[in-house]
C-alpha cells in the first residue's frame, strides 16, 4: 500500500462542485434519463458485502456502488469487503501491511541510498519509517488488492467532508481489480519503476475521473456546471505546483516536510493520471480506459504527453535498458545494491533539486523539462565496497530520441554535477570530469546515448566505459510480455 494524497484530491474536487455551483446556481438539474436513484441497487451492489455493523454506512456504499457502476460502465463481478477506520486505528494497520510486505521494506532500504547519491532525499533520513509516517497522514482511503477490501479513514478532526467521494474513489479501485486484476499487472511491472508509474497514473487518474464523475451524477449537474466543474478540476488537479504548494500549507503534516521527489511522486499518478485520462477518454469514451489496460502506458513520458500514447502518429515506446554490472571492474569486491529507472519524471526531479547555475559566457542551461524532454529509456545502479560500506559506486545509462537532445542533457548533467556537488573539482581542466571525495564523476555521450560514472578508482573508469558502450542491453517495449528480466 501506497501513501497518497486522495484527501488533497478530494478537497480541490468538492470546492470545484461548490464553486460551479455557485456559478450556476440558477441552472436546472440535469434530467436523469429514466435512471431513477437506487432503482439499479441490487444489479450493481448484489456483490458487495459491506464490513460493517452501521447500518447508515452500509446503505451509503450500497448507493454509491450504484451511481458509480452506472457512471463507470462497469458493474461488479465478485463480493468486496469495505469499512471505516479511525484515523487513530491507521498506524496500526500501516504497519502489519508493512510487516506482510517484507519485500518492499528490502526495496526501500536498498533504494535509500541511491536517492541519497542523487541528492533527493537527506542522508540522515530513515526512508522506512517516513513512508510510514506519511501513509499515515495522507490516505483517505484505502483499497487493498490482496484482502478485496476497502476501507475509508473516519478523522474527528476533518469530519465527514469528501467522504461519499472516498468510497467512490476506492470503489473504482475495486472495479478495476475485478476488471483488470491490479495485482497481476504490478506484479509484471515488479523492478521496472518508471512503467509503475505510469500504471499507477492509469490506475489513479481512471479512480479520479470516477470519482469526479460520480459527483456530477449525484450533485444532478446542468450541462454547463458539468463544464465548469470539469474545467476546474482539469486544472486545479493538472497544476503540480499548486498542489504542491497546497501540501506545504501545514507544517506539521508528514507530506509538507516530505523531500520534493516524495511529494511530486505521490502527487504525480492523481495530477497527471487524471489528465491523462482525460485526454484519452475526449469526452466519456470509458471504452478507451479498457484498451489502455490491456496495452498500459509504460513511460510517464507517455503520462507527461498523453498523444505519445494516444496518437498513432506520435506514439513513443519506451526502451528498457539494461546495463551490464560493472562491479566486477572495481578494485576489491563490489555488490550491486539497488536499481533504478528515473524515467523522464525522475529526471525532472533531479535536474530539479540542485538547478544549474548560470556562469557568465556559457549557454544558458535547459530547464528539467526541457532537458527530460527526449528520454527514450536509462538505467541506474549503485554497488558498495563490501570491505568498506561507506564507499559507494554509481552508474547512469541513458538514451534519448535523437542525438540533439542526448546533447542537450549531456549539458544539463554536467552542470548538475557541479550544482548537486559542491566540493567538485575538474580533473586536469577537463569539463567532462570533476573530483568530489574520493569519488570520481564523468559524464560521456555517444550518439543519442549519455553516461555517468561516479566512483573511485579513477584507473578503473576507462574500463568501465568501454563495458556500458560494448554491453548494454535495449530493446523498444510495446507490451509488458516483451520485458527483459533484469
């Protein structure tokens, strides 16, 4: 289980309801084609068996399961289980789902200290528990895939503001499930951590739309509040500096003193997700949404620029990359401790967290965005020293569209290099190669693709280049049965 930010969502979701109300106040509801409310109940909640003993809530989900099976055009093939929590009661459960997935916990503490290299999260920081932590303060709800459950976290403090919205939210998770099978498809995905998020963006974006559309049925909207709603939400959920700023309103909460790349992940697959999915779908085309589960988008550049996916003309598969391991050409004994793939959101955030300064007489640098702009695929690996822990080795293979824009971010990593590195040095008046401890950083390009070597033993560096240029493995990925296991 992810955290998420479902509560931030469904905030900007229900003041977009009151303002296009308020705008179209004199507007007469929408009349429902025959649809007379509950009169669909046992069709599309026969399945759905409610955890429960308050009676209120479960007629509460029995309605929305209703209007949300309408809405999404899918009914409800097999029984669920959904609950309430108490904010109080989510650590507790937090952390047994934490402890169930072990796995996780060992991908989160080998991934630690690669982020700590690419200066993305502090060194002192216990990952583990801040994603704890934060699962704790940002859910609003909850689908667990493996259970079949689904639960809505009660806050005393919050009320009840959002909460039909909530279920509606983890009732499409469900749909999906029972629809697409989540599990199966993460499972695939499993190591490829940029094709991840990109489904978790099909996945969230598809969940918010339907939550959003839910809401115009239930509010019984004029066409012209639908618009105004639509509208509004597009572009409040769209805006990723809004959010994040929005976020950062309250000290004390877990996400606001999140490091950058954690809120803009977890803000990513709802923001972008949701447009997205409203670029594929034009206007309520929910057909669209089945045939991107069985062909997913597997880049959030795909997620970034929905015609990369959505256009027969400008679509752009990934490649995935997969580099040889260049441990065995350090001095000593090295193991590779984790894996990576930034993907073209990844390098944003990146290039992002220490911007390139502006040095009188040289070009002005590319923004991340433009700079991320052209990923094609990459790969990044982090060994250590097994006779010295504190002695670490990084090594980033990317390749881009075409040679101009490998150039571009050739540039912008270099100077990245400098900003991310303060003690930097170059090598003998090299502009390609710098000293920072006892490490020492390159950054190479041939043709469309660009390289970085961070380790020691300088010695070693010519060898190990010449292995990424002569081994590397890539291959253009249309579907996820063409993945190369790593």
């Amino acid at each position: 289980m992810k955290p998420s930010t479902k509560r931030l969502s469904i905030l900007i979701a229900a003041g977009c309801v009151l303002l296009a109300s308020v705008a179209f106040a004199q507007e007469p509801p929408a009349k429902k084609k025959g649809r007379k409310r509950g009169a669909n109940t046992k069709k599309a909640t026969a399945n759905i068996r409610v955890k429960c003993t308050d009676p209120e809530f479960r007629k509460q989900v029995a309605g929305i399961a209703e209007t949300l099976a309408d809405v999404r055009q899918l009914k409800f093939k097999r029984p669920i289980t959904a609950g309430v929590l108490q904010r109080d009661e989510l650590p507790k459960v937090i952390e047994e789902l934490s402890e169930e997935d072990e796995e996780l916990n060992e991908k989160i503490d080998a991934l630690q200290p690669l982020l700590v290299r690419l200066g993305l999260v502090p060194g002192d920081m216990n990952l583990r528990d801040f994603m704890e932590e934060l699962s704790g303060d940002a859910i609003a709800g909850f689908y667990n895939p493996d259970k079949k459950e689904l639960f809505m976290i009660a806050d005393e403090e919050e009320g009840d503001e959002g909460g039909a919205m909530v279920i509606a939210h983890e009732l499409t998770h469900a749909l999906q499930d029972q629809h697409y099978d989540l599990n199966k498809m993460k499972d695939v995905l499993d190591g490829e951590d940029d094709m991840e998020l990109a489904f978790e963006a099909l996945v969230e974006g598809d969940a918010t739309v339907a939550m959003m559309e839910y809401e115009i049925a239930e509010q019984e909207m004029g066409p012209f509040a639908r618009i105004a709603y639509r509208g509004m939400t597009n572009l409040a959920m769209s805006n990723m500096g809004l959010l994040t700023d929005l976020i950062g309103m309250d000290d004390e909460d877990a996400l606001a003193r999140a490091p950058n790349i954690i809120k803009q992940e977890l803000i990513f697959p709802y923001s972008n997700g949701l447009r997205f999915v409203r670029h594929g779908m034009g206007g309520s085309k929910w057909s669209v949404l089945a045939e991107a589960y069985k062909q997913p988008p597997l880049s959030t550049e795909q997620i970034l620029h929905p015609p990369k996916y959505f256009d027969d003309e400008l679509k752009d598969w990934p490649q995935q990359v997969v580099a040889p391991d260049v441990g065995v050409l350090l001095p000593g004994k090295w193991t590779r401790i984790s894996r990576l793939v930034t993907g073209e959101f990844g390098i944003r955030g990146v290039l992002a967290e220490f911007p390139a300064r502006y040095v009188a007489g040289q070009q002005r640098a590319a923004s991340p965005s433009q700079a991320a702009a052209g990923w094609d695929g990459d790969e990044v690996k982090l060994y250590r020293d097994r006779a010295n822990p504190d002695s670490v080795a990084m090594v980033w293979y990317t390749t881009w569209d075409s040679e101009n824009e490998a150039a571009e971010f050739q540039q912008s990593l270099s100077r990245w290099v400098v900003a991310r590195h303060e003690d930097a040095k170059p090598v003998d008046g090299a502009i390609d190669r710098w000293q920072v401890g006892e490490n020492q950083v390159r950054v190479e390009r041939n043709g469309s693709d660009v390289i970085l070597i961070d380790a020691p033993y300088p010695d070693s560096h010519a060898a190990i280049s010449a292995a990424l240029w002569d081994k590397v493995w890539k291959k253009e990925i249309q579907s996820v049965d063409q993945l190369c296991p790593f």
